[in-house]
C-alpha cells in the first residue's frame, strides 16, 4: 500500500455538551447556578429530552439556535464546535481494492 491514495472527510458541527459545559463554566465564574433541569426549562424541553442531548451530544438546529438566542450575553461571538474527521485509505493497486 505504498502508493495508496488518501482521502479525508472532516464534519464540524455544534456541540450541544460543549455549549452546555462552557455555559455552566461561565456562569458559574459569575456565582450564577444554572442546572440541567434550568436549561430544560428555558429550553421548552423536558429534562430527559435535556439528558438525551447532552449525552448524544446532539440536538436539533431549533434547541442549538434557541440555546444560543437565550444565552446571547455568554455565547456572543462564540460557537463551540466538535469536529470528526474520517480518513479513508483507497490502495492504488485495483486488484487490492476488490479485496485479493
């Protein structure tokens, strides 16, 4: 596999965790307690829909967008992102791509 051929996808996508974790981190330095069931709240969500997002790390574009309009004095100027990439190895050898 010498002359194989490399080829990277990257995904870069808001992370609902990380923007909670900042969040909580930042209000905290202000002596402001906000817990889970308080964002659930202020995000018309249910505090185990809160859970599943924040353990999946995934949340639909209207929680991320209503997390950020109701946060906006702490998120001003800042996305917090995960970032996957993938990397696929294409042999340049035909025959080792049909898997001989």
């Amino acid at each position: 596999m010498a002359n194989a051929e490399y080829h990277m996808d990257t995904n870069e996508k808001i992370s609902f965790k990380g923007t909670i974790i900042f969040l909580k981190e930042k209000m905290g330095s202000q002596n402001i307690s906000y817990s889970d069931n308080d964002f659930a709240r202020k995000l018309n969500i249910s505090e185990k829909q809160f859970q599943d997002f924040f353990v999946n790390d995934n949340a639909p574009k209207e929680i991320i967008s209503l997390l950020y309009a109701s946060f906006n004095e702490y998120l001003k100027n800042i996305t917090i992102s995960k970032i996957s990439t993938t990397t696929y190895v294409h042999p340049s050898d035909p025959n080792q791509r049909k898997g001989s």
